[in-house]
C-alpha cells in the first residue's frame, strides 16, 4: 500500500496569492508553513510600517487559509521561531511534523533564492520549487530578448509584452490601440493646484498589536506609524478596494500628472498599489484588467493616454525590472560603474536638511513609508548620484524606507535606473537635473532656503553646481553620449570663472554634506 506523503509548503512574507493553485483544494496531509523572522526584519533597517504592513497582511493570510480549512503553522515574532534562520525552522518544522516532502514557492530575492537552493541540497527528503503564479513574464525573459550584452531596451521588451498579453493591442494583434505604444509626450505636467486630488476611501487597520510585538522583539526599526489607523492594505480585499478606487478616481488623470511634485500633496493621483502588488495579494492581471475596464466603461473620461501610462507601468516597467535582477544577479549587486564612495548624510534618516524638496521628500517617506516615483528618482535619487554617494548606500537606504521595497525591484531601480552604477544596463543616460527641473515639476523652490536660480555664491542651490561637477568629473565617461552630448557643449561654452566658480562652490559642498 502506498504510504501517503506529509508535506511541508513554506510561504514567505511577499508570496499572498490567494490565486494560487497550491489553495484550489485542501488536504490534510499538507501544511503550510508562514513565520515572522529576525533574519528578514534584521537583514536590513526597515521603516517600521514595511514590518508591521508585512506581519499584518501575513497574518490576515494565514487566518484566511486556516478558514478555508488549510492546515496552518504561523510563527510571530515574538516567538523563539522567530531567532531561527530560515533553514533551521525548516528543519525542525520537517522533524516535528514527519515531513516527507518538501515545496516552496520560488523566492523573488536572490538572497532567499540562494539559501533555499543550498537547503535543499542538504535534504534528505524530496523537495520540488513552483512558480508564484503571479507575474506576467518568467525571471530569464528579458535575458533571452536581449542575448549576450545587447542592451536590453524597456521599450522593446514593453512592446512585446503588449503583444503577449494582447493589452490594447487592434485585433490584429500587431497594432497598438490608438496607433502609439507610448503617450509619454502627452503626460507629465506640472501641478499647480488643479484638478482636485480625490480622497480615496482608505483601509483603516489597528497594527497596535503587532507595533508591539515588534518592539517586544526588540526589532530595530525607524519611522513613523500611526498603529491604530495604518492606511495600507493588509488584504486582498482591501487591495482590490484600493484598486477600484484608484481606477474610479485617479486614473483619468494618472499619466497627465505622475511627475509632478507637490508639498501639499504626497501621493497625487498615484494608485498606491506597489504593497499589494509586491505581497501578491493582487496580480498584475487583475490591475491592468480593472484600469482597462474603467477605461472603457468612462465614456471617454479616462483617456488612452491616461490608461497607456498606467498599464506601462505594470507590464512594462515592473515586469522589465524582475528581468534585469534575475537576469543580471549576482553580479547587478555589485556594481558602481562611476566609482562613488561617499556616505550618505545623516539628515537622510530625519529630512533635516535646508534643501526644501530632499526634506520634504524624506519627511513624507518618514511619516508615510512611500514617496512617488519622480521623488526617488529626480529628488532623493538624484541628489544621490550628484553627490557621488556608494550605490551600497543608496541600496540600502531605498530598501529600508519603503513600504514596497523588495530587492528584486528596489535594486535595478536604486543601483539601475536611479545611481547609473550599472554602467547604463537599465538606463541609456543618468537621470539627473539641477534645481529647474525641480522648479518645473513642483512648487519646492518658492518656500526653499536655497536660491534655484543660482549656481554658485551666497544660498546657490546645491543640485546646480552639483550638477555641473558631475558631468565636469565623469567627463570621460558621459562626453561621447549622444544623449548627453549638448550639456558638454553648454558646459564648454561656460565662462570659464563662471564654470570655475560653480565646480569650487560644488567641491565645497561635498567636503560636508551635512551642513546643507
Ligand atoms: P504608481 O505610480 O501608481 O504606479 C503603478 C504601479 O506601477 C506601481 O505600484 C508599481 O507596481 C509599478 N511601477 C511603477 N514604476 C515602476 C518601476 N520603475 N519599477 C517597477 N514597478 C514600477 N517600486 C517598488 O515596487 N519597490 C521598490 O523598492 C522601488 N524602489 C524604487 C527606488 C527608486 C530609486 C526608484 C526611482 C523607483 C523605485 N520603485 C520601486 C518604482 C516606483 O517608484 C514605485 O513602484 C512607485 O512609486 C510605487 O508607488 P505607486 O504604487 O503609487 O505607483
Ligand atoms: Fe531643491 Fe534647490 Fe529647489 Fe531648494 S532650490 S527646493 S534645494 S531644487
């Protein structure tokens, strides 16, 4: 008689997919394992609403499984569990229970990737790894469109995926809606007040329980929360609310508005979806499903433009992402192609700065774990990359302070797109600017300490001779750029005490960083 196997399934914190097809039915002989643990609260200092958002949104799964009649093992954080590292839990979990058979779904972390590999080879049972069952594309995708070291284009991989998933696609199945695939032309404007953002109705979850536990733990967190009105979603419920609400409200003007900054406004008329997304409570089909489904039910409210820009985002540039960390890992992890040494300054863990947009920018993602895409990327990330700061640095800065930073889409963003340190893997220049685009964009200068308009002297902004110090000093490695090549004929028809003045203001800025 065949003897019925017992079988350990590990969930980890980001692997929510009540879709999945390990939930299609339930069996006694099969229990699934979700822990709190040390080593993934420890492994970086995360803002304490990532935590306390990861726990609760655990811990609604884990009761939602047990509900559907699933056998459920949960450690928390206050357990001895918790001190254990991922395989040692595992192993007692197998022996305790007479495991004889073991099967995780594939980690997103390289990290988590690594260690269950090597677990695995030490078993003395048999083991299988499955796929999430969440994302649009496979991990070596973007790899094998761009083979040996072709650059691998977002824009192309974006219009395959269109052509893939058959995303506002004509019938023929070759034409994108609309004739365009891209209607970044038509967006990006500044905003000055006008439309209205909506209010999104909102979670309101009591986390007091869990913020305790975690400092019970003694767990090292920073940031601010409000315990008893935590306003991410923590179930997939609350999740496709969200959605909803963002697809009712603020994606008729998504795109038109999704570069702009504003001191009144931290979120605009941003969907607020990565956590959800990123925990897989929601798949990227049932977003790009609902926003095409407001679309078309808006009578022309929600514009192709509007829709086009979101669902880029989605199956564009999120999926491209995955595909650099898995197809450029380990290595990805290591690189700092401009050489850049410097630390970050302490006022980047308190906003204390004169520099009215990093302050801002670092407040609002003290106080709400979140901070839009043109914040990370044209503030905070910019400044960065000006100041010559380690992409080491930079990682893990952007890895602790986000509700939504996970390794896997953090890093090509952080160490990618933002710090170039990849040599222009994800990018085809580096994303930085003085203070006019800041100017532009947002209404940061008007109240700022700094004078925008001023490259050197008394109160001179610092991203303007930053800026210029930063193509002056990487000239050899940016001058021959065709994207670039126009700032070097701008910085060589510089007066030359002009530009002489501006490099001494900016070396002298970057003698002390904190006093800025
Ligand atoms: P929206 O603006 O409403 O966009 C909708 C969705 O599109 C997002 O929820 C997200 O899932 C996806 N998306 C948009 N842009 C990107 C992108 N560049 N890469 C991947 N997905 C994208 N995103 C993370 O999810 N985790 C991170 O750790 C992270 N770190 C970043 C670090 C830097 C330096 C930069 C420049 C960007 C980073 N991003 C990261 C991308 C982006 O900033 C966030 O996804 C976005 O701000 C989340 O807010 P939202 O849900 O309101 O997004
Ligand atoms: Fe930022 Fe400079 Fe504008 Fe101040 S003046 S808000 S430092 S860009």
């Amino acid at each position: 008689m065949k003897v019925k196997q017992k079988v350990l399934r590990l969930l980890l914190g980001d692997q929510l997919n009540a879709g999945h097809s390990w939930f299609s039915k339930t069996d006694s002989n099969v229990i699934y394992l979700m822990a709190e643990m040390r080593q993934e609260t420890d492994y970086t200092r995360h803002h304490i609403q990532k935590v306390a958002g990861f726990f609760a949104a655990m811990r609604a799964f884990a009761e939602e499984l047990k509900h559907q009649g699933h056998t459920v093992i949960s450690h928390r954080i206050t357990s001895a569990q918790a001190k254990l590292t991922l395989p040692e839990l595992l192993l007692q979990t197998i022996r305790e229970n007479n495991i004889t058979r073991f099967e995780y779904q594939l980690p997103d972390e390289w990290r988590l990737d690594t260690q269950l590999k090597d677990f695995c080879k030490s078993l003395s049972i048999p083991f299988s790894s499955h796929d999430t069952e969440h994302f649009l594309s496979d991990r070596d995708d973007l790899r094998n469109l761009f083979p040996g070291n072709r650059k691998p284009l977002m824009e192309t991989f974006y219009r395959k995926m269109r052509v893939k998933t058959g995303v506002l696609m004509m019938s023929d199945g070759k034409t994108p809606e609309g004739g365009k695939w891209n209607y970044d032309a038509e967006n990006r404007k500044a905003w000055k007040g006008k439309p209205a953002v909506p209010v999104l109705q909102l979670p309101v979850n009591n986390v007091s329980e869990i913020v305790a536990e975690i400092k019970k733990a003694g767990v090292d967190c920073f940031g601010e929360i409000d315990p008893v009105g935590f306003q991410w979603p923590v179930t997939r419920q609350q999740s496709l609310r969200l959605l909803g609400e963002f697809c009712d409200h603020s994606l008729a003007y998504f795109g038109m508005y999704q570069d702009a900054m504003h001191t009144d406004e931290s979120f605009l008329f941003h969907s607020r979806l990565s956590f959800a997304l990123n925990t897989k409570m929601i798949s990227p089909t049932e977003v790009v499903t609902h926003a095409l489904r407001a679309y078309e039910n808006s009578n022309g409210v929600i514009s192709l433009a509007q829709t086009e820009g979101f669902i880029r985002q989605i199956i564009g540039w999120r999926e491209y992402a995955r595909g650099i960390y898995w197809g450029w890992m380990p290595e990805f992890a290591q690189l700092n192609f401009l050489g850049h040494q410097r630390k970050l300054p302490s006022w980047f863990w308190t906003g204390e700065t004169k520099m009215n947009c990093m302050s801002h920018a670092i407040k609002q993602s003290l106080q709400h774990a979140y901070a839009h895409h043109i914040q990370r990327l044209m503030v905070t990330g910019n400044f960065m990359l000006l100041a010559g700061i380690h992409p080491d640095e930079a990682d893990a800065w952007y890895l602790g302070i986000y509700i939504d930073a996970i390794e896997w889409v953090e890093m090509p963003n952080t160490r990618g797109m933002s710090q170039f340190a990849d040599g222009g893997i994800v990018g085809t220049k580096p994303y930085v600017s003085s203070a006019n685009y800041i100017n532009k964009m947002s209404n940061y200068c008007g109240t700022c300490f700094y004078d925008h308009q001023k490259r050197h002297g008394e109160k001179a902004c610092p991203f303007n001779s930053l800026y210029w110090n930063f193509y002056d000093r990487h000239r050899d490695v940016f001058e021959k750029n065709p994207r670039i090549g126009m700032m070097y004929q701008l910085l060589n028809k510089m007066p030359s005490s002009e530009k002489a003045d501006t490099i001494e203001y900016a070396e002298k800025l970057l003698e002390d960083l904190e006093v800025l």
